[in-house]
C-alpha cells in the first residue's frame, strides 16, 4: 500500500488555506506551483506549502483531509504554527525545484494540444 499526504497550502498575503490530498506531493506541490493544480488554487494563488503529514494510505489521507476542512481556521492556524511557527514555503525542502515547476508546466501545456 503506498503512503498518501494532506497538505495546506496558502496565498502570499495568507488569506486563503487550502487543503488537499494527493499519494504524490512533491508532484501536487509543483502543480500548484505552476498554476495546473486547480482552479480553486489558481485563482487564489495558493502556491506556498505549509502544513503535510504523511498517513499510511490514500484513504486514511481523505479522512484526514476531511477532519481537517471540518475545523476552523483558528485550529487550522495553530496546526501549521505546530510544524511551521514563521510560516515558511516548505516546497522546497520536499524536493520542489524551479526546474521542476518548469517541467510539470511544460507537460500539462503539451497534453493540451
């Protein structure tokens, strides 16, 4: 069984928190920042990485996907401060790369062609 991720993901000005789920995160990340992730993520510009955790499955990551969309912002706030207290872009330390935004951008741009 291969492991999945929730992960929270926000704006610059840190007005938006979106949460999501994925069974590749380094990937997901790099789709939301090259703008192929979701329209939701599009247009708030969420591109920066905050919160993940690792669970055991891709369905124990919905679950927990869900507990979480179903708590408010304040409880969400003091989750990421948990791992995260200055609120940094972890993407990079996960493996996203600007060559990889790049590539991930370039492959959705020629599958809609």
């Amino acid at each position: 069984m291969s492991p999945g991720y929730v992960y929270i993901m926000t704006n610059k000005s840190h007005t938006v928190l979106y949460t999501g789920v994925t069974n590749d995160l380094t990937r997901r990340v790099a789709e939301h920042k090259a703008g192929v992730a979701s329209m939701f993520t599009n247009r708030y510009r969420c591109t920066q990485l905050l919160y993940f955790e690792s669970t055991e499955s891709i369905r124990a990551a919905i679950a927990r996907e869900k507990q979480i969309k179903n708590r408010p912002r304040e409880w969400k706030e003091l989750l990421i401060t948990e791992i995260n207290p200055e609120w940094r872009d972890l993407s990079y330390s996960i493996g996203v790369s600007a060559d990889l935004i790049v590539e991930v951008r370039h492959w959705y741009e020629t599958q809609s062609s």
